[in-house]
C-alpha cells in the first residue's frame, strides 16, 4: 500500500486513449489513491525513447519494439482492416489481393508510429510495394482522410463499428487479411519496487479496445 503521493508518468498512443484509457485511469485511481498520473499522449517511437532516456516510467505501446532494458505485460490484439469511403472500391463485394488493393491511394501511419511499423513490415514480408502513399502521425487524421474518401487505409475494426453502421466506412476484404497488433505495457527492468509492475497489470485488466471511451 501506498500512503505517501507519488507522480506516475504514464504514456499511451492515440488508440489507447481513444478508448481504455478513462477504464485504466479510474481503476488506478481506485486501485492507488495516492498515484498521481502525469498523462503523454504521443507516438509509439517517442514513448520508446522517453523510456529509455528514463523520461516516463510506463507505455503502452503497439509490440513493434525489443529492447532488453525494457519489461513487457501482455494486454490484448487489436484487430485491423482495410477501409475506404463506401463505393471507393467497386470490387469491395469479393476479396482483393494486395497487388490489386494497392493499385489505389493508401493512407498511412508513418514510422514513428508502432503501428505503421507493424504494417510497413508486413507488407515488406508480402513482396507488395504501395505505388501512392499519403502518410499521418496522428489516427484520428487518418480516419478522417478515410472518410474523406482519398484512400484505402488499415482502422481499427471494433471500436469504429459506429462510423461502420452510419455508412462513413465499409471494409475492403483482401486476401491475406491483415494482421492483429498486439499491444503490451512496458517500463524498465532497473527501476525497483512493485507499484509499476501493478499499473502494468491494472492496464492489463483495463485493455479494451472495442469501443471509444470505454469506463468500466
């Protein structure tokens, strides 16, 4: 237990806060009373490098790195699609392969995020080159580029089933599918104590990405 105040510096990417970040927040606050959270939302590869400059004490982070310093808690997969305004595509009934999928403009996450290097690499391991590219940091940008209708981009299936339902997005089925990304908490080895490996395990329990804002 806890009885003096103590300042966690917590980091997440933009999903996360999109949507488990308002559960993990109010499971820490119970959980940890005197825990004060000092949030950074910000891209996969700058929480890398703040962690490692011992700059923040937890991520959460798309499972794009490996880095011997760090610990890792598993937490869940984000399932992943292609998407597109509906009628962008007019084969969007049948499955495309990638060859034909990447005959149109696909936007995407740069390399700074960890999801963008997640997909970057599978698409390297697929022996596909993506002939006209747009490229964004930030995913709510990304989604609306989407809706605007200049391109084909990968989106988070579940927590966007609302904008689905409302006909703004449909999915483009391709074979192969695109992959899961899994995500993890990470922090360092070398810094003592239990209450971080705890928030970790908190952002275990909280993780759930199927839906914005989820507080449970």
């Amino acid at each position: 237990e806890i009885h003096a105040q103590v300042d966690v510096r917590l980091g997440v990417t933009e999903l996360t806060a999109l949507t488990w970040l308002p559960s993990l927040v109010r499971s820490i606050q119970q959980n940890y009373p005197n825990v004060t959270l000092e949030p950074d939302v910000n891209l996969s590869v700058n929480l890398n490098d703040k962690l490692a400059a011992d700059r923040i004490d937890l991520i959460v982070v798309p499972d794009a790195f490996a880095d011997p310093r760090f610990a890792k808690t598993p937490l869940s997969q984000v399932e992943n699609a292609w998407m597109c305004k509906p009628g962008l595509v007019r084969s969007a009934r049948r499955k495309l392969s990638l060859t034909e999928l990447l005959q149109h403009t696909v936007l995407t996450q740069g390399n700074h995020s960890g999801s963008g290097i997640i997909f970057n690499r599978w698409l390297m391991s697929q022996r596909v080159t993506v002939r006209t590219a747009i490229s964004t940091d930030s995913l709510v940008a990304l989604i609306g580029l989407t809706i605007s209708g200049l391109g084909i981009s990968y989106l988070p299936v579940r927590c966007l089933s609302d904008l689905m339902t409302q006909g703004l997005l449909g999915v483009v089925k391709t074979d192969p599918p695109l992959p899961k990304v899994g995500y993890v908490a990470m922090y360092r080895k070398d810094r003592g104590g239990t209450l971080i490996p705890s928030l970790a395990e908190l952002a275990r329990q909280s993780c759930d990405f199927s839906g914005i804002f989820r507080s449970r």
